[in-house]
C-alpha cells in the first residue's frame, strides 16, 4: 500500500523529502561497509513526509540557449530539446493561479560573433503572467547559437518581481561568458534588495562552483542533471527550493555534501550529533544515516526507509525505476545483492551506490564512491607525478571536458615552483608534462589544449602564437585564436607565422605560411582585415568546418545564415554569411547542381564586414 501511495504523490508531482525527519539521533562506531545494513547500524524511526499542497507562486524561467545546447549527449535529442520539454512539463506542474515568465539567452547572435555582440543577447520572452501556452511555444521555439551571459539574464528576470515574490530558475549547461557583471555578485545584489525573491539553478551535465554560488547567494537551490528525464525531474523539483534542499540529491541534503568535514557541518547545523575520530562512526540524523571516515569525512549519506530522492528514488521501488540516474559505472554482485555505481556529480566526485535485490531497490546512498572523475585526488596527483606524500597538491583545474588537469605547486626534489599536467587515460591520470622553467613548455605535446593550458600558465609558456594552438583555436569572427582581425601584418611576420606573396591578386594578399597552407590572409596595407579557411581539421565555435555539407551548416546556424553569390575568377563562388557587430563570417561552397546535401563547404572566410575578403584569389 506505501508504494501505491508514494506512486500517487510523484504522479501528483509532490516533493516527498528525502531525509524526512530532522531531530532524533543517533550515533555508532561503524561495522562493515558505509553502504549496507547488518550489526552495528544505528537506527532511529523515522516519520514520512507528508505531502503539503502547494500553494500559486510566482516563477521566470531562464533558459540557455548557447551554442553547447546543440550537443546530443543527454540520452534523447540536444540539449535544447531537453530543456524546451522540461520547461514544458514545469509550467504544467504550476499550481492553478500560478504566474510564469521566460527569460532567453543565446538565441539570437552567434557564438562566433564579437563578445560584445553576443553578450547583450537577453530577451524577455514572455513577461511574467498568466500566459502558460506562450512561455511553452516560446521555449519550444529556441534555437541554441549564443554566448552564456548568465548575469545580464538573471538582471532581466529579477525585473520581474516589482515588489512581488518571485522564484527564478535558471536552466542552463555551463558557466558564464560574459562577466561582467558576475553572476554570484549580481544574485546576492539583487536578492538582497528583494526579500521577496529567489534565484535556483540546474546545470544540465554541468557542475560548477559559479552555478552552486548563484543559487546559494540568491537563496535557492542548485542541482545537476545529467539526462533528459533528470532534468524533468529536477527541474519540477525546484518549483519549492526550500523543499528540494531537504531532498536527497547530488547536491546532498540540507546544504551538506560528502565530502565535508564533521566541524563544519556542526557550525551550519548545532543539532547534528558530534561525531568522534579515530574510527568510522554512522550517524542517523533527520531520517538518514551518515557515515564519516575517522578523520571526521562525511563519506556518504545514505536514504531513510521513509524518504525517497529527488529523482522520486525510494527503498522498496523496482530495479527499473533505476534508468533515470542513466548507466551504471560498475556493478557487482555478493550473496544474491547486486551493487551499482552511476554518476551523480562527477565533478566533486560523488557517485549513487545502490544495492538490488530480488529486483528490488534496499539501499541508496550518495556517496564520495565515482572515481576516475576529474579533478584527480591529491593522492592521484601525487601518483602520476611520483611526488612524495609530503607534496602539498593545490587546487587541481580540469581542461578539455575533464580529459586533461593541471595544478600550480612546488614540485620535485628542488621544490622548483611551477605547473603538473595531468591527462586521463581510461580511468587513470597520468603526468603529461611538469613544467618548471620555460624550457618546459617546448616538451607539452601538439595535442594538448594548448589554449586552456596557456590560461593556466600566465608569464611562462608563450604557447600564443605556434601553430598547434591556432589550429587548435576555434574560427571565430574575431579571427582564429590570437591570429585576430585588424593585427599588424609585421608583427605576424616577425613572429614567423606570415610572408608575403607574389602574383597573387595584389600587393596586400599573404599567405599564412607556418599553417601548413591552411590558412590565408588578407591585408590591406600592414592591417589584417580577413582570414579564408582551407583546412577541414579546423572548425568554427559551433563546429562548422570545410568539407560540412552545406545543408548541415545551415541547420547549425539554425536559419541565421543568408545566401549570397560573389563572381571569382572563372566562376560565380556561392556562399552563406552571417554579418553582425561589423564582422562578417562566410561559407563558400560549390554548388553540386542536386541540392545542399550534396554541396559542401570549401573554404571559410573571416573579414571586417567594410572589407570583405577578396574572393577568388
């Protein structure tokens, strides 16, 4: 009957907390695993939620439509589309009388295009109001182009409230790109002057401490998903803050993680039980148990009989309710129970462990339990490296996706000062390169990202101008990497990367020659006013690249391209062009005779929208 009736409150989309009871503890020194009941285990009973009705509130969705939401990595269909039926699902969850507002960004100038262009791209959809259907069709109509100008979009929302309470929720996939104005600083300005207001957020396959610092400072919550049906789920979940804090989720529970220590802990919660070192200790607090390691680590909080996840995870639901945390990372199974790790924040390293049996869920646990995540552990630091444990390993950034890390410390038998790059190989880290002088920076491989890499690096590696990293660089309409519109030509020569050409168009034409002849150049007096593309390796900030059909980089672009036709030297040359922010970027191709899905790109042209570049040379 229990089941039945928890079935009946996640169909009713009511939060059910996942550690429902907070006050009765209870602690003991840990026996056996952190993760599985048997001798030792303390217990306290504990109360299940009850569902509360939910009251009309007042919501502004602000939904990301950057380029990176084109990605198709979130089970079914883009990122985009996840969203847009997330967002869907949202405004019809809303109670009766509720009011709802979308704000935008992203959708309407180019990745490509200058910063200053993209990251004034905020709309406000739909203002705030009784329009359900229009913020739907609005969402549903968005195409992801943009930069991520995360603090301009939270300044619109917040517009919204005009001294009304207000719940924004801002749905976005990474960081922002656009700073100033920081998006922690403007949500603590902003919820600070409006009591009335609250700022969540939740990171579609993103985890991030700018996003944790926005939903903290603006008082709301934070939450990551991973696939289409967690972000349904969670998305749904943040329509009560307040309540989604008391729920078992990535996040933890209540503001506390795995992974934080027992002090501080019991500084932002008095009533937690102390916790003693120099053993493991479980603790039941609030309807979950708790289990630190003996230097006082939280290392994993596991779900209370009476309370269920923010996924709506709870003891007792069939195995198959499993498919919304995606694929298992690794199963095992001992006497008849199956045990599974999936991803729950790969970032800090925190994975579900859940065991089955009898196809049945017994245990859910959120634990520091994910490994071969990045960034790398000190211990694994130290590993790759062969540094000794007395080795102090600073904060570890990840590059590339989490492919690659690197970590600024003092570093071999000397404790010279200077930069380890790491990179992971299947689950491992291995050490890259340990750059200590300058002459270590000749020794970091063509393959790395050499351009996130240099972030990381200031004053040491002048890695800007060879030619791995420009053909590493995205093509945008600034230029490609440092290699930028409106460079002094004998500069470029100086430097090796340009000389000059004869008979070829004018005097002002040169050719890139240190890119292997995949890049050209176009000069009008010593200034560069365009670059043309030849290489099919080397692609624009969305992808395109030469050798794309043309029908696909048209669907990239999502109808922001025109067509135009420039005569060359023996034939008309067609092309696509988007102009914006006096910079024009191009794709010439040749035309098959059957049809754009056929043709394909064979060149991509960058240039000052009062200079274009001069086709046909």
């Amino acid at each position: 009957m229990r089941r039945t009736w928890l079935a009946a409150v996640v169909a009713a989309s009511v939060l059910l907390a996942g550690c429902s009871s907070f006050g009765g503890t209870s602690a003991a020194p840990a026996s056996g695993s952190a993760q599985t009941s048997g001798p030792g285990r303390a217990s306290a009973p504990v109360a299940a939620a009850s569902p509360t009705p939910q009251k009309p509130g007042n919501y502004v969705l602000i939904m990301d439509a950057s380029g990176s939401m084109r990605k198709t990595d979130v089970g079914t269909g883009t990122r985009m589309t996840a969203a847009q039926a997330a967002a869907s699902t949202f405004v019809g969850s809303l109670p009766k009388g509720s009011r709802v507002g979308l704000v935008t960004y992203g959708d309407k100038t180019l990745e490509e295009a200058p910063k200053s262009a993209g990251c004034t791209d905020v709309t406000t959809a739909v203002p705030l109001g009784a329009d359900m259907a229009g913020v739907t069709a609005a969402a549903k109509a968005l195409k992801p182009v943009g930069w991520t100008p995360i603090g301009k979009a939270l300044q619109t929302a917040a517009a919204q409230a005009k001294g009304r309470p207000l719940n924004v929720v801002l749905i976005t996939d990474g960081e922002d790109t656009c700073a100033p104005p920081d998006p922690c600083d403007t949500a603590a300005s902003l919820v600070g002057s409006d009591v009335g207001l609250t700022i969540s957020a939740i990171g579609l396959k993103t985890s991030s401490d700018q996003l944790t610092c926005v939903a903290t400072k603006g008082k709301g919550y934070f939450v990551t998903a991973s696939n289409s049906n967690q972000l349904a789920r969670r998305l749904e979940a943040l329509r009560d803050p307040a309540a989604a804090a008391r729920t078992l989720s990535p996040s933890g529970v209540r503001s506390i993680t795995p992974g934080q220590l027992a002090d501080d802990i019991r500084k932002a919660h008095p009533d937690f039980p102390a916790v003693s070192s120099g053993t493991q200790v479980r603790v039941v607090w609030g309807g979950c148990t708790w289990v630190f390691s003996a230097k006082g680590v939280l290392l994993s909080i596991e779900l209370g009989d009476a309370g269920s996840t923010i996924d709506g995870l709870a003891v007792g639901d069939a195995a198959s309710a499993l498919s919304v945390l995606g694929t298992a990372v690794s199963t095992s199974t001992t006497s008849g129970v199956e045990t599974r790790i999936y991803p729950a924040d790969e970032r800090l390293g925190l994975g579900w462990k859940v065991q089955i049996k009898d196809g049945r869920i017994i245990t859910v646990v959120l634990c520091t339990c994910l490994t071969g995540t990045c960034p790398p552990s000190a211990d694994q630091v130290r590993k790759a490296a062969g540094e000794p444990e007395s080795t102090r390993i600073g904060k570890v950034d990840c590059v590339a996706d989490g492919t690659w890390a690197i970590t600024a410390g003092t570093f071999g038998p000397m404790k010279n000062a200077g930069w380890l790059i790491l990179q992971k190989t299947g689950p491992s880290w291995t050490l890259a390169s340990r750059i200590t002088s300058t002459a270590g920076c000749s020794r970091i491989s063509a393959d790395a990202p050499l351009a996130e890499l240099r972030a990381h690096m200031p004053g040491m590696c002048d890695l800007a101008w060879g030619p791995a990293i420009i053909k590493q660089a995205p093509i945008t309409m600034n230029g490609i990497g440092d290699l930028r519109l409106g460079a002094d030509g004998s500069d470029l020569e100086q430097r090796g990367l340009a000389t000059a050409t004869d008979g070829q168009c004018d005097a002002n034409y040169i050719t890139v020659t240190r890119l292997d002849g995949s890049v050209a150049g176009d000069f009008r007096g010593s200034r560069l006013t365009g670059l043309w593309v030849r290489d099919t390796a080397m692609k624009t900030t969305a992808g395109a690249h030469v050798g794309m059909s043309v029908s696909e980089v048209q669907r990239l672009y999502a109808g922001k391209l025109r067509s135009s036709t420039h005569q060359g030297d023996m034939s008309p040359i067609k092309t696509l062009v988007y102009t914006y922010g006096g910079r024009i970027l191009e794709f010439s191709y040749s035309d098959s005779g059957t049809g754009a899905d056929t043709s394909s790109v064979n060149g991509i042209y960058v240039s000052f929208s009062d200079i274009p570049f001069k086709h046909g040379c």
